[in-house]
C-alpha cells in the first residue's frame, strides 16, 4: 500500500446485501442539494425537462453574477445557491491584484432570478496565483451543499463557512492553508453525511475532515500524503449490514473509510498515478473510478471486506477514462464526455466501449479542455454542458444518438459547473449569467 492511512478500524463488515448512498440530500424532483443531486449520482427524477432552448426559446430568465465561477448551483425551496469570485483573475489579461480576491455565496430566487442576497468573504492570504490551471477554473469550483436549514460553502484556504437561508454566518472552519505541487486550487465539493459535513482538504492539509453541522466543530480528521492530487468530492455508501462506507479515489488506490471516525477500512489499488479529478461512481455495490496523469484509466470495485481488497474485489480495469468529468451510470452503462469532446459509453459489466462519438459542432479554446462538467441524466437522455460550444443533449441508450446541440448566443464566457435539475426546470450556470430553463 502506498503512503497513505495506516490506522485500520478493527471488526469485520458483513455479506454486502446492497449500497446505497446516505446523504442529506431530498431525493425529490424539487431539491437538487448538491453536486450532482440526490445520492451524487447525477440522475432526475424530473420527466418533462426541455431538451431545445436558446435565448429565445424555454429561457425563463437569466441572471448577472457577481463574478465567475465552475462550481454548481444548488436548490432548496424557493431559492438557489451558487458561489463566484471577483477582485483578482477576472480580467482577459490582467489579473489584477490577488489581495482584492474575495468569494461569494448567491441566493437567488428561484421563481424570478431576482438576487436575495449576496455574501462576500474576503479571500485569506497567501492563495494561489493566477497562472496555469487555475485560470482555467478560478478560484469558486467547489459547489455548496445543504440540509434544507443551512447551507454550507467551502472556499478553499478561506475555510468551510456555514451560513442559514437568510444569509448570517453561522460558522467558519479553517482546514489549512497549504498547497499541492502543482498549485491547481481547491475544487472538492462538500457532501453531508448524517450530523456532518464531509470536507476533501486534500489541497490544503492533504486531509479529509468531518465537521459538525450544527457547530462546525471537527468530529475527526484523517491525513496522508497520498492525498496530495485527490480533487474528486467523497462519496458516502451503507453497507447492507448497517456499516457505512466514505469512498475516495486517491493517486493508485481506492479507499473506503468509516464516516463516524475516519479510519480506512478497506483499499484497492487502482494503478491510475497523478492527479485523480472525477468522483467516484457507484451502482449495485459496485464504485466506479476515472482519473489519472500521465496514465489515465478506469476500474470497478466491488465495496466492502476489509484491509487490502485488490485481489478479491477489482473486477476489471481499463484505459478509457474521463479526466475531469464524473460519468453517470444508467441501465448497466456508465456514459460521459471526455476532455477531447467525445462522448463515451461504456459497460459497467467489463468497462468496454459501446460507443465514443466525437460531438459535432464542438469546439476548444487553444489547448483548454473541451469539457469539465459532468452528464446529467434525466428524462431518458443525457445532458452534457461543454466550456465553448453549448450543451448537447444525446440519449441514454448504448447507441450513439444525439437529440439537440444547446446554445445561449449572447453568452461567450465559459460553462465550467454542472447543472442542476429540479421541478421540470434546469439551473445552468456561466461566468458571467445563472440560467432557469424550462419547457414554456
């Protein structure tokens, strides 16, 4: 095993029954609470969600944001949450000062796109600068999470912040200020795992921190080296014996460790090195991996036992992989775009390709990646948000079909977060707008 958590829990997990994730998250077509939805599995329930708009067709409204942003919306009731940056690497070539760096959580309302309120943090000094891959994604990638009362939003060396509906600070965490070796920025997002707040702090204290919702206070921390380069956001599963599992993919390896106190449970090794961007996927008892630098890959692990799984639980390996995206995974397929603009399909069986269509009309911007959202499924198809060209929207079949190309022509800023779907309408966010579309 590689460096990494040596303090293993004691006792044993039983038969694995099934896995189902255990997050705060309303699994009602109405909420959409954190990064890709209810469970993390970036699915809607929603049925009637426009597949054709444009500026003149299903664009309920479109609001201004304060400043740029790749991290995603999120809903709950009335109101939408999404977090930007301003006052330093917002300019087309001066940067500006990094002092003046400040980040911001946006309510806005739902029904009329109007700005309820508006928090800005001051950025906590030293950040990173603006230059390599940060200026691809800023300094706002991690989405908010929620619980219906609060809502919680991490903003990297800042800290964790919990804020209520209204706006007041209710807490604010700082979970280190360090940086990885290649200085990329935060972009983990929060997930919520009964009383806690799970926080990937990989970037600044190569740690994964639990922390009390009600208090902010750690409940526990657990560090290690191979963190460093671990950007996707945990994953949380229940084991059918009642034990739960907090999933992460590290450089080489998968973990599974216990939520309540932080000590690894079980590892495989993956053989995908370097920096591992997507989160985990998972279906049936099985998580599903993509990442990798300078080799990339995929892998499939069946979830439980303990201590070194690699022999008995890796079902199958394979280099088609997604390198900052998180596929989705419908009827025993796992579907995604990847960072050249291909969408791929792939079995969850044996991970071999059932398609990959190059998506027409998709463009890149130098030599920035085409893609880094993830696919949505909802309503039978697929919904994929590309940086420069649009969404594309392709079915949720084994056969290549694409059903509609999206776009909002006044808008030429980047489209780096993941939307979210609720209640038939779908929140799309830019660098410059938030987005309500919905079938008129």
């Amino acid at each position: 095993m590689l460096q990494t958590l040596h303090c293993f829990e004691r006792g044993t997990v039983g038969a694995l029954l099934s896995v189902m994730m255990l997050l705060a998250s309303d699994s009602r077509a109405s909420e959409w609470r954190q990064f890709r939805g209810a469970h993390s599995a970036g699915k809607s329930q929603d049925l009637k969600v426009p597949v054709h708009w444009s500026s003149d067709q299903n664009l309920e409204w479109r609001t201004a944001l304060p400043g740029p942003g790749s991290s995603s919306p999120i809903v709950t009731g009335d109101k939408i949450f999404v977090t930007c940056y301003s006052g330093y690497g917002v300019g087309d070539r001066d940067p500006g000062e990094i002092e003046n760096l400040a980040r911001h959580l946006v309510c806005v309302d739902r029904k009329t796109g109007a700005i309820r309120w508006d928090r800005k943090v001051p950025a906590r000094m030293p950040e990173d600068p603006y230059r390599g891959f940060i200026s691809e994604h800023g300094y706002a990638s991690n989405t908010p999470v929620t619980n219906g009362r609060e809502v919680f939003a991490f903003f990297g060396k800042t800290g964790v912040i919990a804020f209520d509906l209204t706006g007041r600070e209710l807490w604010r965490v700082n979970v280190g200020q360090e940086s990885s070796n290649r200085r990329w920025g935060s972009a983990a997002s929060l997930v919520l795992h009964g009383e806690n707040v799970i926080v990937n702090a990989s970037e600044e204290s190569q740690s994964i921190r639990a922390l009390k919702q009600r208090t902010g206070e750690q409940v526990w921390s657990a560090e290690a080296g191979s963190l460093e380069l671990a950007y996707g956001t945990p994953l949380s599963a229940e084991i059918g014996d009642g034990n739960d599992s907090l999933l992460i993919a590290v450089p080489n390896e998968v973990w599974g460790l216990n939520p309540i106190t932080g000590k690894l449970k079980w590892y495989a090794e993956t053989g995908l090195p370097g920096n591992i961007c997507p989160s985990l996927s998972i279906s049936d008892g099985v998580v599903y991996g993509f990442g990798g630098y300078p080799t990339q890959g995929s892998f499939a692990v069946r979830v439980g036992s303990r201590g070194d799984v690699t022999s008995s639980h890796v079902l199958w390996t394979s280099r088609v992989s997604s390198y900052v995206a998180t596929p989705v995974i419908h009827e025993d397929h796992l579907y995604w775009v990847d960072d050249r603009g291909e969408a791929v399909c792939a079995r969850t069986s044996d991970g071999a390709v059932s398609f990959r269509e190059r998506l027409p009309g998709l463009k890149r911007s130098g030599r920035q990646r085409a893609v880094y959202a993830s696919v949505i499924y909802a309503a039978r198809n697929l919904y994929a948000v590309s940086r420069f060209s649009g969404v594309f929207v392709f079915a949720a079949k084994p056969e290549f079909s694409l059903i509609a190309h999206n776009r909002l022509a006044q808008d030429n800023s980047q489209f780096n977060g993941t939307p979210a779907f609720a209640d038939g309408e779908i929140y799309l966010r830019s660098d410059k707008y938030l987005y309500s579309i919905a079938v008129k």
